[in-house]
C-alpha cells in the first residue's frame, strides 16, 4: 500500500493510503466502522454460517479496537476486507455479500491468492484476469484521469 496506493486493481480492488487528502486510508476506515457499527448484530437473524462472532470465535463483534475488525480495502463487487487485530496470528477476514471467509495470513499472500484466482472471498467468489494485472492510480482531483498500466506478464 504504501508503494503503490491509492490504487485500483484489475478495475474492482481498491487500496487507499493513509498519507493522501482523496482516498485517505484513515477516513475510509473510520467511515466503515461507523456504517458496520451501526448493525444490530444482536437483533439481526443470522444463521449460524453468517454471524461473523460465530464463525471467528469472537465474544463481540467490534471495531477499531484492540481485537475488533479493521476495514482495509474493498472492492466493487461489495466485498469489504478486515484485518482483525488480534494479537495471535494475522488474520484476514472477508465479507461478501452474506457470507464471511477468514484467512490466516498476511495481506500481501491473500492479495496474491486473490489475483491468482483463488477463492478469497468464499465459496466461488475468484475474480481471475489472466494475463498481466490492471493497476491505475486513483484520481487526486476531480478532473484527473489516470491511465492504466500493466504489471509483468505472468504467464496465465
């Protein structure tokens, strides 16, 4: 993120930075974890394979806390990626749709996993381009229009 965000990749997946005024990492987390605090998670009936406490092992459901969720990306087709805070192995938790998938790993290995095409986001969620990845800057005003540039040829 810091090398390369604010960010879209392969036209769905955006990565905002914490150090731009536009798409400022800080603000759009903050704005998520308004919206995601605002759900009655108690009074919401969810199924046993959507509740989030559930599936995680969670007492609470929080967020921006010591050991709550922390919304870092997300993408055009309504996914929102989490980091939770944890303090024993980094986790990465995904919510699309209605359905939750958690990955024990860094960012940077479910990043590649997501652009390879694996299943990130649950059950057949793979977005798969082949070829080299999209990458285009993301605007810093409202008459910019960033041109997409292409990584390295990866062989798919």
């Amino acid at each position: 993120m810091d090398a390369f965000a604010p960010i879209q990749i392969n036209g769905h997946l955006y990565l905002s930075h914490p150090a731009t005024e536009r798409w400022n990492l800080g603000r759009d987390i903050r704005s998520n974890i308004t919206a995601w605090s605002e759900v009655p998670w108690d009074d919401v009936d969810l199924d046993a394979d959507e509740d989030p406490r559930r599936l995680f092992g969670l007492d609470e459901l929080s967020f921006r806390t010591r050991n709550g969720l922390w919304p870092i990306a997300s993408t055009t087709r309504g996914e929102t990626i989490f980091l939770l805070a944890a303090p024993d192995t980094p986790r990465l938790v995904v919510n699309y749709d209605e359905t939750w998938a958690e990955h024990r790993m860094s960012f940077a290995e479910w990043l590649y996993r997501y652009l390879i095409g694996e299943d990130m986001s649950g059950p057949n969620s793979a977005a798969f381009y082949p070829g080299p990845v999209q990458l285009r800057r993301l605007p810093m005003s409202a008459d910019e229009r960033p041109e997409p540039w292409y990584g390295p040829d990866r062989g798919m």
